[in-house]
C-alpha cells in the first residue's frame, strides 16, 4: 500500500518529503517509479523524472530480511532468548514501526508449543498421498495435519468414451462439462466420552468441566478421595472440532487470591494463608501454575489464564513473608498490566498445574445419510 503524501509532506521542497510504502505479502517483489509534477510543476521534473545517475534508479526491490535464517541462541531466560546476529542484523533495534509480525520455531526438545512444520526424512515413490496418523508426545495434543501433492492426483489426459449425438454443427455452442468437485468436511465430530489422563490432586469438590468454545456442551465430574474419578455428559453437542479442547475450572484445589497488583508486566498475586501461616509455602519459583477467576474493575488485559488462551504461567518470585505471601509471574510479550483488583468479587484462586485433572475428550465422527429426492 502506497500512503499519498500531504502537501507539506511532499512536493514543497522540504527535505522531510517523503512518500511512505507499507510493505506485506501481496506487494510485488520489484516496483518501478517515477516522479512528476502536476500542473505548472511538471516541466521541472520532465525530462528528469527518472534519476539515471543512482544504481537501480526507479526501481524498489524488496528483498528479504537478513534477520530471516537459523541463527545459535547464546543466551535463555524465563520468557525470552538471545541469539547472535553479527551479520545478520541490518539495524541496532527493531521497533513495532516498520515491523509486523516474526515467528519463529526451534528444534529444541524441550521447548513447548504447536508443531511448526514436518521434515520427510525418506521419501518413497508412492501412488496415494501419506498420512500422518500418530505423533509420539506425552504433552502435547490436537495436532492435525493437511498432506497436498504436486503430482498425486493429477489429471494426465482425458479420453472421450462416448462423443454423443444430436451435438449441433453451430460452433458457437459447444458442450459443457463439470470436473469432480472435491470437498473436505470439517467439525464433523460429536463427544462420545470424556475420558481422564489424570484425575488431580487435592480437591476437595468437583471442578466444572468447560469445553473450550462450546459452551453449550455441560458435564458433571465427580471425585473419589481427592481426584477426579469420572465425568457424565449433560449436554452434548454436533460440528464439533477434531482439536476440541476440554479443562477444569472453578478448581476446589487451589489457594485463595485476596488481592493483586501489576507493574511493568510482573503480576503479584496476593494469597490467603492459614491463621497460624503455611506449614509448607504451597508454591516455589519455577512452578507452573493455572490462575483463574481473578476479577478486576478496568477493561485491561487481566490476572486469569483465560484471558490469555487458558495458559500457564511460571512463577517468578514468591514472598513466604507472614502477612504478605505471594507470588509473582511475567506477562511480558502478551500483555502489558493486570489491571486493578476487584475488591467486591474476591474469587481467585491460583493452582499448581501438576494439581490439574487432565481430559481427554473421545470423539466419534457424525454419519451422514443420503437423501434421494
């Protein structure tokens, strides 16, 4: 997209003329130009308009970042990582003007997040296009692949089996023929059972069972001891997807928020303690934990591990201190503050995640029956 200068931007012989190019996907890889007057303004830039003195003149390549590549990490933090890019970098800082968006993925075995792509480490000759049909994880979930070819399935050439009759010499009107129309049905699944990883520990009620995005799915779990022992389908639900994602909430086995505060992107959240103090603080840094039902009173980004996609969160400092025992953990790189703390609807509570029942929701896909009119 090319942003059309302002009169006291261009054309006035400001040296802070300009003409600003936002530059993405869709904007092809060379652009000519050329600069001209309007009007009484024309004959000074004709026949000049084109700047042959300048190496590529008139032409815009956008070339791919030096950023772009594999680069060694040399340095790792809780919620961050280094690397060195001596040669790489075209600049000292990027800053969000100017940039848009980076990803990046890591061949790390003990890093955490969704499947970048697939390396085929032998290929054979093959007449239908493979599948991937399991991924050895004991973590990781939900992952669901879309195999293409270039060759498989290709049409080679077409025979006529029967040419037909009655077809009019008019050349003007030709017959007509529809190709096969492949589709790939989606959410096509309805929720058998919710089966258990692992039931949790510590609960003293049942926790309630949310299916992430459909809420009109309602189960009931009940628990033997302290975990989780079985969960009943209410409500179910059709159109469901192959990556429906099922967690507990409300969780009886946690420890009460009184009261938070955020700065500079570090939660601190404020617990409940016994009379007499803990025996054992419940939490140390490095643990991984679920917050939840923490409220505030400004529309910011929140406490909650649902306000940023039901994540987890490592603890970053606690305080065992009586009277002020807390924890603290980073949002840095996903939201900026907290927010302020809800006073009149004090219902946090923050759990270990290794505390958490774990679901499994089993799926069986819905039949579909023909109908002949």
């Amino acid at each position: 997209m090319i942003k059309k200068p302002s009169a006291s931007e261009f054309g006035n012989t400001s040296p802070s003329s300009k003409i600003t190019i936002d530059v993405d996907e869709t904007f092809p890889q060379i652009l000519y130009y050329k600069l001209e007057g309007t009007g009484p303004k024309y004959t000074s830039t004709y026949p000049s308009s084109v700047d042959t003195e300048v190496p590529n003149h008139s032409k815009i390549k956008v070339v791919e970042s030096d950023l772009n590549g594999t680069h060694r990490i040399t340095g790792v933090a809780a919620t961050t990582f280094t690397v060195s890019l001596v040669g790489s970098a075209e600049t000292t800082s990027y800053t969000s003007s100017g940039f848009s968006t980076a990803i990046y993925s890591t061949t790390s075995a003990n890093a955490r997040g969704g499947v970048h792509s697939l390396k085929v480490v032998n290929s054979l000759p093959v007449d239908t296009l493979p599948k991937v049909v399991s991924i050895a994880t004991t973590a990781g979930s939900a992952a669901i692949f879309s195999e293409r070819g270039d060759d498989i399935g290709e049409i080679l050439n077409v025979g006529v089996v029967n040419q037909g009759v009655e077809y009019s010499n008019d050349k003007t009107l030709a017959p007509k023929a529809d190709a096969y129309t492949i589709l790939k049905l989606k959410n096509v699944y309805t929720l058998e059972s919710v089966g258990i990883v692992t039931g949790g520990n510590n609960y003293t009620s049942p926790p309630i069972v949310t299916s992430i995005g459909n809420p009109s799915i309602l189960c009931s779990a009940s628990i033997i001891g302290n975990s989780v022992a079985d969960v009943e389908i209410l409500a179910n639900d059709s159109g469901l997807s192959k990556d429906l994602q099922m967690i507990p909430t409300v969780n009886s086995n946690g420890v009460k928020v009184i009261s938070a505060e955020s700065n500079f992107a570090v939660n601190t959240l404020y617990l409940r303690a016994p009379v007499t103090g803990f025996t054992t603080f419940p939490f140390k840094v490095g643990d991984e934990v679920y917050i939840e039902n923490v409220n505030i009173t400004d529309p910011v980004d929140g406490y909650n591990s649902s306000d940023y996609g039901n994540r987890s969160f490592i603890v970053t400092e606690v305080n065992e201190t009586g009277g002020q025992e807390s924890i603290k953990y980073s949002i840095a790189g996903i939201g900026s503050t907290g927010g302020t703390y809800d006073t009149n609807n004090a219902f946090g509570r923050v759990v270990k995640v290794d505390d958490l029942a774990i679901f499994q929701p089993n799926l069986t896909k819905v039949e579909f029956v023909e109908v002949k009119g």
